[in-house]
C-alpha cells in the first residue's frame, strides 16, 4: 500500500501584506500633518 502525502501549496515568498503600504503612509502623513499644526500652534502662541 503506498504512502499518502498530503498536498503541499505552492510556496510563495513572504512579502509585505497587501494593505500595509497603503496603512503606513496614512500613519506618517497623519504624523507629519500633527507636526506641522503643532509647530504652527507653538510659532504663533506667544504673539498678540
């Protein structure tokens, strides 16, 4: 009697996940849109 393997997927390299580009550039957009209102806030807080 043979010998029963199971079947095997095709093994397809591990990449970056298909929306994670998309996720990181809203986080540093956000990031860098906070530190310019930030920057914004403290540049004109002190004048009257």
């Amino acid at each position: 009697m043979g010998k029963f393997k199971p079947p095997r997927g095709k093994r397809g390299r591990k990449g970056v996940p298909q929306g994670a580009l998309p996720c990181v550039v809203i986080i540093i957009g956000g990031m860098v849109l906070l530190g310019v209102v930030l920057f914004l806030m403290l540049k004109y807080s002190g004048q009257q």
